[in-house]
C-alpha cells in the first residue's frame, strides 16, 4: 500500500469517527430536549392549592444502622399527579427533622420515586413532611437496607457526563483531524 493510500484510508476512517461521535452527541441532546418538554408542569408548592403539592407523600425505603450511634434512612416519595411539585427544602411544605447530613431534594416529579436520597441522624429515628403527609421512620420498625447507603448520581447528572464526554471526544477528533495542504501548481 502507497503512503497515499494510507493517508487517504486513515482520513476516511478518521471521517467516519466524527460522523458517528456527531451522531451520537446529536441523539444524546435529542434525549434530552424531548425528555425536557415531555416532562409536566412544575407547581411551586407555598400553599398545597394543587394536587401535585397535596398529595406528594414521603416514603421510607430503608435504615441502616451504622453502628456508631447513628442511623442513615433512605427516602423517596411517592406523586400520584401528572405535575412536578416544587418544595424547598426546610419549608413547612418540605421539612426533615433532624436534619443531619441530607440535601434533600426539592423538586418532586410524577410516580413512585425510590432511593432519592439519605440522611444520616444521630439516634434512630427521622421524619420527613412532605406536603400534607408526615413520615417518621423508626430502625426497629423500618425494614433493614441491605447495603449501606452511599451517594448516587442521579439520571441528570449522567446524561450531564455524557455529553461532556462525548463533546471532548469530538474536540479531540476535530484537533487531531489532518491539516489539508494547499496543491502547489507548476
């Protein structure tokens, strides 16, 4: 095989890279738009008028006992309406006691929500109103976690990395593409 040949090989091989990482840093994006406009309306909840901010109710998954004199419980929730409820955290609408080490969440989108976060409290109890409901989850009471809880990146935060790294990958193809020398004529 010529150098030319080569050359010219590694340019269409090097061609069809970027078009597959545009492609797929397209369709990532697509995803996420429709994801985006699919999603209902967000109803900011200061005086529990509508359903999504009624009837949104805390939901205990499980504790742990972490054998130091603390207790970490996993929350989640549980939106029967179409619409996202907005709380803020420490509000009446949305308020963990104790507090411990949570970053609660405080947007609360449609359906059963499981593992959406955890607080770690010193003793063995937490309650979390949520909206018109109160929870208070006991470790005698609440069914044990089968591993100990640890942080998770949720789906946003996933698809964040993955268009970061698809982005850097396709700078790297766009940098490291062959320069086109000008054809000298004689």
């Amino acid at each position: 095989m010529t150098p030319r040949c080569v050359v010219g090989a590694v340019q269409k091989a090097a061609g069809a890279l970027r078009a597959v990482l545009l492609v797929a840093l397209v369709v990532t994006a697509a995803s996420g738009l429709t994801a985006t406009a699919a999603e209902a309306a967000t109803i900011d909840c200061p005086n529990q008028s509508s359903n999504a901010c009624k009837n949104t109710e805390p939901v205990v998954d499980c504790a742990w006992n972490n054998g130091d004199g603390t207790t970490s419980f996993v929350w989640g929730w549980d939106n029967p309406s179409s619409d996202t409820a907005h709380a803020v955290a420490g509000s009446a609408q949305n308020r963990l006691t104790p507090t411990g080490t949570a970053t609660q969440p405080e947007l609360f989108a449609p359906g059963r929500h499981q593992n959406a976060f955890w607080v770690t409290v010193a003793g063995s109890s937490s309650s979390w109103r949520l909206g018109n409901t109160s929870v208070t989850a006991t470790s005698g009471s609440t069914p044990a976690c089968a591993t100990k809880p640890v942080p998770q990146i949720g789906s946003v935060g996933i698809l964040l990395v993955l268009v970061l790294l698809l982005g850097l990958a396709a700078l790297l193809v766009v940098v490291a593409r062959p320069r086109r020398r000008p054809v000298e004529v004689r």
